[in-house]
C-alpha cells in the first residue's frame, strides 16, 4: 500500500483541510511569495511521483516554463511600466502548475476530478483572492496547444479580455509552455515514456523514437512562430531565437545514429534549471521591481 502514500499525502494536506471551504473559508496565505511558488513546485512533485511523470512533463519542464516567463519579464520591464506583483505571482503559480491536470498522465476522469479538486484547494492555499483561484484554473485547463490551434486556425477562449490582467496572464502561462517546447530533449523523454526499459538500447527503438520526433518537430514546433502563437513582442523575440537554435539542432537527429543519453543535453535549450541559483534570484529582483 506503500504506492498510494503521495496521494494520501496530498489528500490530507490540499482537500481534508479545505473540505469545508465553502462553509468556513480559510485565512489569506501566511507565507512569503517564494514559499508559496516552492510549495505550488512541491505539488507539482508529488504529483509526479505519484503518476510517473517523466522529465517533459515534471518539476523539471515547470522550471524551465518559469525560466523562459522570467526571460519575457526581463525584457518586458526594459519597454513597460512595472507590472503589479499579485499579477506576476499568479503567472507564476500557472506556470508551474499548468501540467497537473493534463489528462496524458491519468487513467480516468475520476483520477483528473480528484486531482483538480487537489489542485483548487492548494491555489486556495498560496492564493489569497477566491476569483484568481477560480480564473487561473480555467487558465491552465485551456492554454494547451491542441486547445488553441485547432482546423479553423488559431482560437483562443471566449472569455480572455482583450487587454489587462488577465490578458497578460493567460498568454503569460501559454507562451511560457510553448517556448519550453524548443527543448527537443522533452520531446525524446515523451516519447521513451512509452517504451520498456529493457528496450532503450535496442537500435530499433532509437530508429522509431527519432522518426516520431522529427515528425512532431516539423509538424508542430516549427510552425509555433507563422502560427502567430507568441503575442507578447518580448516572447516573440525570444521564439525566434529559439525556433532558429532548435532547427539547427534538429539536424543533428538521425533514426540511424544513437544517442547516448547523458549527451541528450545537446538538444536542450537550458540545461537543468536550478531553483535556489537560477530561479529564485530573478524571482526576487523580478517582486522588487514590480508595483
């Protein structure tokens, strides 16, 4: 029964104690903005441990999406006026967090209803403001690529205003995913997830695994740029340069030539994104400038 401790453990810290949350609302947060974003990456943990989560989709894919957001805001503070923090910590925890409901992972509806359920009382946990938890869920659950591209072209939801916060944020959360999506790296652990361990060495399945993602990279990838899918102009440019590392990186991908994994990093566009020395740095300088 040892297997069925992560998910007891999130029970009893995000639903037992907010199970009458409606009756009897809980406090504002009590902890810093960093301990909130540390937390909202705890959950983000548990929860891939709790459903074997490889690297494409985990705390190391959540790293690498804040990475890229806090690249945007570098940028975009140098052209705009400071946003205001309660805004940016909302984008963050949706960064993180924006994989957790994704149905690849989950055996039934049952399993993404409980986890949603998790997911809403641990936002009520870091989020003090009962409308942020509520949009920032319906964020997440709508900002995935086969959401927004769809036959008719690009469509984003009804319900996202034109201008302001929520504006911002929305496509905050999705341009971060989507510049993440470069790391060809992710897209080699995605598809070995399907396969057995014993047959990793096996040249066959190296031949299949590199056809599937070449497949993928000029069918999806490559078009993120005409697709018009990076509003932000300070995301657009950093697309660009990353479109432009990545098609000279895809290059180097041969179904017939196997590649050992430790030198899977050549693939990557960030290698191993640190919180304590890459992330919490720019998130504190990142607070400090905001309103």
């Amino acid at each position: 029964m040892r297997f069925l401790y992560p998910l007891y453990h999130l029970y009893h810290r995000y639903f037992r104690n907010h199970r009458n949350y409606n009756d009897d609302p809980p406090p504002p947060p009590s902890i810093s903005p960093l301990e909130a974003l540390q937390s909202s990456l705890n959950f983000v943990h548990e929860w891939s441990i709790f459903f074997n989560v490889d690297e494409s989709h985990n705390t190391e894919h959540s790293k690498e999406a804040l990475f890229w957001f806090l690249e945007i805001m570098k940028q975009q503070h140098l052209s705009t006026d400071p946003f205001d923090s309660t805004t940016l910590l909302i984008a963050m925890h949706g960064i993180i967090l924006h994989d957790v409901l994704d149905k690849k992972y989950m055996k039934d509806n049952s399993q993404l209803q409980s986890y949603s359920i998790l997911l809403e009382n641990h936002l009520r946990s870091v989020l003090p403001v009962e409308e942020d938890v509520t949009l920032l869920m319906r964020v997440m659950d709508s900002i995935s690529y086969s959401k927004t591209v769809t036959e008719d072209g690009v469509q984003f939801p009804e319900w996202i205003p034109e201008t302001g916060k929520w504006w911002d944020i929305y496509h905050w959360v999705r341009e971060s995913d989507l510049l993440a999506s470069y790391n060809l790296t992710r897209m080699i652990h995605f598809r070995f997830r399907e396969i057995p361990v014993d047959q990793y060495e096996d040249p066959d399945t190296w031949s299949v695994v590199v056809t599937d993602v070449l497949a993928l990279y000029h069918k999806r990838i490559a078009t993120l740029l005409e697709k018009g899918l990076f509003l932000h102009p300070e995301a657009l440019e950093i697309a660009k340069h990353l479109h432009y590392i990545s098609s000279l990186k895809i290059q180097q991908l041969s179904p017939s030539v196997i590649v050992p994994e430790p030198e899977w990093t050549f693939f990557t566009m960030v290698h191993k994104v640190s919180w304590s020395s890459m992330l919490e740095p720019s998130i504190i300088r990142l607070l400090q400038t905001s309103k």
